[in-house]
C-alpha cells in the first residue's frame, strides 16, 4: 500500500453484525460504532465511508437482487473510492462474490468480501481479524480483483467457496491457488496466482441481475429418469449438473439422458461441472461421457457450482440466446 487511499464499507447483513433474538441470530447489531473504533485503532487516519444497505439480510435471504445492490453501491462511488469492502454473510458468499466479480470485469479496484462465523458482540468473534484482513486487502494496490477474505486468506472471487458452517477457516480457494496469505508475523504475503475470468467476459454488454430459472442438479446412483424429468418440466433457462469426475453420467439410461437432451433442444443451456472439490470437466475424456455431449451439454471447466450459478445468471440477465451462452461457457471457464 502506497499513498492516501479511500475505503468504501458496504453492509449487507450476515453472522458478522447478527445480534441473538428469541428467534435466534439476527442482523441488528449496531456494527457501525464497532467498526469505526476499529478502524481508528488499526488504520489511523483512513478515510473511509459506510454504506448499509436496508434491508440487512441473512446471506440465505440473498439473490440477484441482492447481488445487484452490491454493484450498484460500488459503481456508485467508482470514481470518489480505491477500494471497497463488502460484508456479507458465509452462507451465500461464493455465489455474491463470483457474481459481483462478472458484473465488475475491468473495474481495476480491489473489491474484498468477508464476513465471520461469530458475531462482533462474542468474545471470540473471528470478525475482527476478518475485517481488519479484508481492509487491508483493499487497500493493496497489488490486488484489483474481487476477492474473499477469510481466516488469513484472500482468494479470487469467483474461485472460492465455503466449506465449513463451523470452522474459522470457512473458505478454500478451488482449482487456483490464493491470492495472498497472511503470515503468522502479520505479513501480507501475495502469491503468482492469477485471479482469471472468462476468456468471452470483454464480449458481454453489462446489464443488471435479474431473476432467472436455473435448477442445480446432483447425479447419484439410482437417480430415476422420472425425476430428471420431473426437474426438467417445464425446461428451465439454465442447468447445472454435478456430475462425477471429470463429467461422467450413467450412459445406460437413455431415458435419463433424453430427458436432458429434451430440455436443451427446449433452450436449456445444460452446463456439467464436477462433484469433486477440486478439478476440472472435461465432456469426452471417459466413453461413459459421451452421452452427455450428446444431448447438447457443455463443460462447466473448472468453476465451483458457486460460480457457474452466478456466471450463468449474469449471461442469462444480459439477454443473450441459448447458444450465445453455450459458448461462451465453452469458450470460457478454463480461461
């Protein structure tokens, strides 16, 4: 970090600000006197500002809509900020900052999410250490990407996800190593990682998040083509099917695998990613796969579930027809 740089802090909600009700934990808490003391303490001198938006929401509450919030609020200050931290809560956090990453390609800012497994008002609240990690991420002149911060490490945005509801290390960074990590001297060590995006990302015209059908689909044995079908009717905008290893489906159940070829021939776009934590698909690689490219499935490369939700939503809100999104998913993902 070199230089005066001024910091914008968006609110969403999350466990990070949640104070505990009858009903259990809820956003409430007053974050705002807890958070300028402590950036007073820690970061003397910053000029920063915070935005809240209302309403605050469990991250389980989130969507599009909310996803929009976010970039609206940077864009808003894109010319009088350098950098920005959203807070947000864990359960949905993947899916926001990989689509707050689509929607700001080329920003050139560091946009840092982070939130915490503990309130601020408990004694072992992990969201000091989070948010004091994320500030200072965003305040890097090395770092213009969108970006999670968590437990001592920042990881690319649309190459993270949660793995742990309890854990203080809640995210990992798939397929790509992290960013930076924080050493036990408290030094903010960045790696050779390449924070990459779609390679058709420049091709996109930029429109809002908007609402759209895409349904998450699990391969497991014994899966019965009826309720593939079932799923499938009447055929949504978009598919994500988690299947095995590098994209393998069962290919003796013709009826599983007309039911999908039935859906993309209806204008699904029909994208296979894999159920393994890490690695990449890769649709013709086993024979047993070969189904699959039949019925007009693409490879989801190697982004998270996470990330192929969000990157679809974001190519589905800007219009563009079935096969645009097809390739640009192929052409993409590996990028």
């Amino acid at each position: 970090m070199s230089g005066p740089r001024r910091l914008l802090v968006v609110y969403t909600g999350g466990t990070l600000g949640m104070q505990l009700t009858d009903r259990g934990w809820e956003p409430g808490a007053d974050l705002a006197g807890w958070l300028s003391d402590l950036v007073a303490r820690d970061f003397p001198g910053l000029d920063w500002d915070l935005v809240s938006l209302d309403p605050l929401i469990d991250s389980s509450n989130a969507g599009p809509a909310e996803w929009q919030r976010i970039v609206d609020a940077v864009l808003q200050h894109e010319t009088t900020h350098d950098g920005y931290v959203v807070l947000h809560g864990t359960d949905t956090m993947g899916f926001a900052a990989a689509a707050v990453h689509f929607a700001l390609r080329g920003l050139g800012k560091p946009v840092v999410l982070t939130g915490a497994q503990r309130s601020f008002v408990v004694d072992d609240s992990d969201a000091p250490a989070n948010v004091r990690g994320a500030i200072r991420c965003a305040l890097e002149q090395r770092n213009r990407c969108v970006a999670i911060y968590f437990d001592g490490t920042l990881m690319a945005g649309h190459h993270a996800t949660k793995i742990s509801s309890e854990d203080d290390h809640a995210f990992e960074s798939v397929n790509i190593a992290p960013l930076a990590l924080l050493t036990d001297d408290g030094e903010l060590v960045f790696t050779e990682a390449e924070a990459h995006s779609p390679a058709s990302a420049a091709q996109v015209v930029v429109k809002p998040y908007r609402d759209v059908d895409i349904v998450v689909m699990t391969l497991h044995p014994g899966l019965r083509s009826e309720r593939v079908a079932a799923q499938l009717t009447p055929a949504p905008e978009a598919v994500v099917l988690r299947a095995y290893g590098t994209g393998n489906a069962p290919d003796n159940q013709p009826a599983l695998l007309g039911a999908l070829s039935a859906a993309s021939q209806a204008g699904t776009v029909v994208v296979v990613t894999t159920q393994c934590p890490h690695g990449a698909v890769h649709l013709g690689q086993y024979a047993v796969s070969q189904g699959l490219l039949a019925t007009g499935a693409v490879a989801g490369g190697d982004l998270t579930t996470d990330a192929l939700v969000a990157w679809l939503t974001f190519l589905l809100s800007q219009g563009l027809s079935p096969d645009e999104i097809r390739a640009a998913v192929g052409a993409g993902t590996l990028g």
